[in-house]
C-alpha cells in the first residue's frame, strides 16, 4: 500500500514540477531560436504574405482576411518620401522597435517580447502612388502569438495617425 502510494505521489509530482518545467525550457528554447533570422523582405515590391499560421498580420492583402488589416492612408499633404520615411521610423522606435534597414519606401525592424524575449519581425512598405504605408508585423517562431502582432499593428496605425495630426 505505502508503495503505491509512494507512485502516486511521485507522478503527482512530476505533474506538479516537472511539467511546467518542461514547458518553461520549451519556450526558453523557442525564444532562443528566434533570434536567429531576419525579416522576409520585399517580394515582387510587397510585402510577404502571411502563411497560415494566425501568428502574422499584413495590411497589403485584403483577400487574406484572416491576416489583413487595414494598411495607414497618407494624408495628401505628405508628398516626401523621406519625410514619410522619418515619420516610420519615428514611430517604430517610439513603439519599441529597433529599425534594422531603412530606405525612402521599405523599413524593417524588430520587436522583442517581454517574456523570454521572443523575436518579431515588422516591415513596412511605403507607397506613395497609392498613398499607402503597407505594414507586415510577423513571429519568428511558434504558432500562435495571442494577439500580438495585430495589436502591434493597430498600435504603430494609431502612432501614424497621431504624428500626422501634429505634423
């Protein structure tokens, strides 16, 4: 009997211990991993697609609507590309992004998450002849992202538009 109980209390606590800690060392391992790499970049001048995994958002593709979300409009009165272009990368940075390439029409920056510090990657397209500033804010790693890169998205829309007001 005391041997029995000796089992169930070893599995209980494996259960109790040693499962969390497998799923912690998981995660440390993910978060790792997602450091390696860098953003898809321009394909055919857009942005990538998101695959199907819900852990990607992109404003270019209306037809993805599981991924889409509406890109930022620039006001007519913003005609320099450079400016727009300082304007990006503002907000990127105010956001909590480190802008790793920037150029008049294409940014690329990263994010890292509080916890363990994931990786993800943001790109912008900025397209004047459509007046258009395209974003793609995706993870590294893993399958879901709770939420996070539509919110980040509708945060950096929400900085966009501020700025313009004041500008």
């Amino acid at each position: 009997m005391a041997v029995v109980k000796r089992k169930r209390f070893l599995k209980m606590e494996f259960f109790a211990f040693g499962l969390p800690l497998v799923v912690i060392l998981a995660f440390w391992f993910m978060a790792i991993s997602s450091k390696e790499g860098r953003a898809i970049g321009l394909i055919d001048g857009q942005l990538a697609r998101c695959t199907e995994k819900p852990n990607c958002i992109c404003t270019e593709y209306p037809d993805d609507a599981s991924h889409y979300a509406e890109p930022f409009v620039i006001p007519s009165h913003m005609d320099n590309p450079e400016e727009i272009s300082q304007l990006v990368k503002a907000v990127i940075e105010e956001a909590g992004g480190d802008v790793q390439i920037q150029s008049n029409s294409y940014l690329s920056a990263v994010f890292e998450s509080r916890f363990l510090g994931f990786i993800d990657d943001v790109e912008v397209r900025i397209d004047l002849s459509r007046g258009r500033i395209y974003l793609r804010s995706a993870s590294r790693v893993g399958y879901s992202d709770l939420g996070a890169n539509l919110k980040r998205v509708n945060r950096l829309t929400k900085l966009f538009a501020e700025r313009v007001v004041r500008h």
